[in-house]
C-alpha cells in the first residue's frame, strides 16, 4: 500500500514538473521532432502500469477499511439447542404396505323366483340374520292350488292304474283258457303301463309345485347382515324382472383384498398361490388399528398397467370395525428382525444425494451421516445401513446447524417447537 502511494506521487511529480518547464520554453523541442516508436510504446506501458498500480492499491486500502477489526480474543459461537434421539436396537417388524379394499366375505343378493305379492318382510334392516331365517313372504295361493291338482291327479291315476292292473290279470286268465283273444290282454297291458307313466309325470308336477310353494317363502342362506330393503310389502313382484329385494353380506369373518407393487412381493420373498402372512388393518390416518387377520392366498397373475397384484386377508373382525366398501392402510409383516435399527422419523433428511441425519457426537458437535432405510411405518423408520445403536441424532433445530457446530441438547416438550424457534 505504501508503495503504491510512492508511486502514484511520484508520477504526479514528474507531470506537474515537466509541464511547468514546458510552459516557460525550457524544454522546448523543434517543430518537426518526433519521438522514437519504441520511446512511444515505453511511455504507454508506463503510464498504464502506473494507473492499474494506482487504482489496486486505492480498492486494496478501501476492502481494509471496511473490514471489522479482528477481536484480540475471538470467543467460541454458542451452542445451537436441539432435541434429540437415541437409536435403538431391538425386535422390528418389517412390513410391506398396500391399499386395501373390504369386502364381504360372502354377498348375497335376495331375488324372487316365482311371481306374487309381497305379504311381510320380516326382518329389521341392518339386522342379523342366521341361515334359514325367513326374510320375504309371498302369496302362496295359486302356487298350492297347482300342487293340490297335482296330488288329486295322483291319486286318479294310481286308481286307474290298479283298476288296470285287475282287468290285466283277468284278461292273462281268460287268454289260457281261450276265453279271451291276445289283443284283449295287450290293451290291459298298455293302459297299465300308460297309468304307470302318469302316475310318474304327476309325481314331478307335485315336486315342481312343491318348489313353487316353498320360493314362496325366502330365506337367508347364510348368516350375516341385511341391507336397505329395495322392495315393501305390498308389490307385485316377477321373477323375470331380476330385480334384488335385499342384499344379505356375512361380515364375520370379512375379506380385504390388498393391492401391492409386484416387485415389492418378489422382494420380500412371498410366492404365488396360497400363503400364510400375518396383516394389520388401519384407517386412512395409518395409526388407528381396525384388526388383524391373515394373508391366504396371492393372485396369479400381475396387472400389466399398473404393475400391481392383488392379494386376499381374511380377518375375523369381531367388533365390526371393516365394512365392504370401505378403504384401509394394510401393512403386510414379511420379516421379524430381533436386532433392527430405529429412529423417529422426524430424524430423517432429505438431500439430493439421498436420506441423510444429523448424528451428535460425543464432543457436542454434529455431522452429517447418509443412512438407507428399509421402511418408515408410524412415525418409526428402520434403518438398514448408516448408524450405530446408542448414537444420537437430531430431532429438531435444523436450521442452524452446519457439519462440526456445536450443539446444546434441550428436552422435548409440547412447546419445544416455539421454544426452539425464540432461542434461535
């Protein structure tokens, strides 16, 4: 700095100096004269060195001046507070998760089979109801009409056929005497068999009209829960319209049909076809347990759109908790580990180069340690690779922490978010 403003004096002394002398003629050349190129040249790159050296060491003596000076005895930077975790190392389930759809075990739609008129539905709906309860009557009159017909031709037709059957043995008799021709005994014959045969259709008229009676009265054929009734008592109702009167579903046990990623199935090891794997059902919030129940059989083939395959859980659902219809968060456990790694999952950063957290070391400074989990289900994630059991990471207080700061561990609290954010 001190030679720069040498320099830059000197400079101005030499201009100040040679134009004074040039003003009173002392160095005064001749008209014509000219300088050397090579005099010319050394003057520019004189004069421009000077300049550049001039303005450098005014910048450099302004930078200094604005520089804060530097403390005798600079003092460390306070401890950044944090809340922390300590990982942990024990029993882990490891689960694989799909979306679930509930649906009833078995569904039966109640329609009518024969033609008539509602009389009483008696059932409550949305009440239990045990297999062979009666859940619709109709007007049986016609339909027991026909089937006394059929009985009463019955019982003619077996008349007949006996009052035959005499006229055959006599006319059989007759014949060996040559009281009576061959032609005579043939016509008994026929009509004993002709009676015979009626006697068989009237039997299947009997058994057709004893169905007809027994449609009339519909009942339950398994044990479940009536819907909405779709049809009251009262209608006129045909058995070609098709229409469903009520809907009886069996919701003990219920079925869940789980749709998981194809490549997560093969991962894990689970085969196709029949299986046995513990599943636990929660609500859309993922933290309220609705039952728990069993994988019993994988799908045989993978959705080609979505890459998707559908497994079947069977739960027992004792307190009603699954209803058809209704979406649930199933985790799937595929792995018992008795020495997992965990840690809230609060713990958890995300980077561009991948997961990442905060570990406390045992001086009180932090460093950043990439990890690669295995799952994150509740709060919880099971770390494959990264951390150690017993080290601490950090919770909360990010914002400030830079890789070798130092930390101050504070407890967590209900406040700790408002309270981290005031000591920051």
């Amino acid at each position: 700095m001190r030679v720069g403003r040498a320099l830059f004096g000197v400079t101005v002394l030499i201009v100040c100096g040679g134009g004074l002398l040039w003003s009173q003629g002392v160095l005064r050349l001749p008209a014509d004269w000219r300088p050397p190129s090579a005099w010319t040249n050394l003057i520019e790159r004189s004069e421009t060195d000077l300049v550049a050296r001039s303005e450098a060491a005014i910048s450099d003596e302004d930078r200094q001046a604005e520089l804060p000076p530097e403390p005798e005895n600079p003092k460390p930077s306070k401890p950044v507070p944090v809340v922390a975790a300590t990982v942990h190392k024990g029993n882990v389930q490891i689960y694989l998760s799909g979306l679930g759809t509930v649906e009833a075990y078995n569904t039966v739609n109640i329609k009518a089979q024969v033609d008539g008129v509602i009389l009483r539905m008696p059932f409550e709906e949305g009440q239990d109801v045990k297999q062979g309860d009666p859940l619709v009557l109709i007007d049986p009159t016609s339909y027991e009409a026909k089937l006394e017909q059929a009985r009463a031709q019955k019982q003619r037709a077996k008349a007949e056929l006996e009052h035959a059957k005499g006229n055959l043995w006599r006319a059989e008799e007759l014949v060996k005497n040559d009281y009576a021709t061959q032609k005579q005994t043939d016509e008994q014959r026929m009509l004993v068999a002709r009676y015979t045969a009626e006697i068989a259709q009237y039997d299947a008229d009997i058994k057709y009209w004893q169905a007809q009676v027994d449609y009339t009265t519909i009942r339950s054929p398994i044990n479940g829960r009536v819907g909405i009734r779709n049809v009251d008592p009262g209608n006129l109702i045909r058995a070609q319209e098709n229409k469903t009167l009520v809907t009886v579903v069996q919701l003990r046990p219920v079925s869940v049909i789980i749709t998981v990623p194809a490549k997560q199935l093969q991962r894990d090891g689970v085969s196709l076809g029949q299986t046995n794997l513990p599943v636990i059902a929660y609500a859309e919030n993922g933290i309220t347990p609705l039952g728990r129940g069993q994988v019993e059989t994988v799908n045989n083939r993978v959705d080609q759109t979505t890459g998707t395959i559908k497994l079947k859980a069977i739960f027992n659902n004792e307190q009603y908790k699954l209803w058809p219809g209704d979406f649930v968060d199933c985790k799937i456990i595929v792995e018992q580990r008795h020495d997992g790694l965990t840690v809230p999952s609060a713990a958890i950063r995300h980077g561009p180069r991948g997961d990442f957290v905060w570990v406390i070391r045992p001086d009180n400074t932090v460093a950043i340690r990439p990890v690669r989990l295995r799952q994150t289900v509740g709060g919880t994630a099971v770390v494959d690779v990264g951390l150690d059991a017993n080290e601490k990471v950090v919770l909360d207080g990010y914002p400030r922490l830079r890789p070798g700061r130092r930390v101050e561990i504070v407890p967590a609290k209900p406040d700790d978010g408002s309270r981290l954010s005031r000591l920051e």
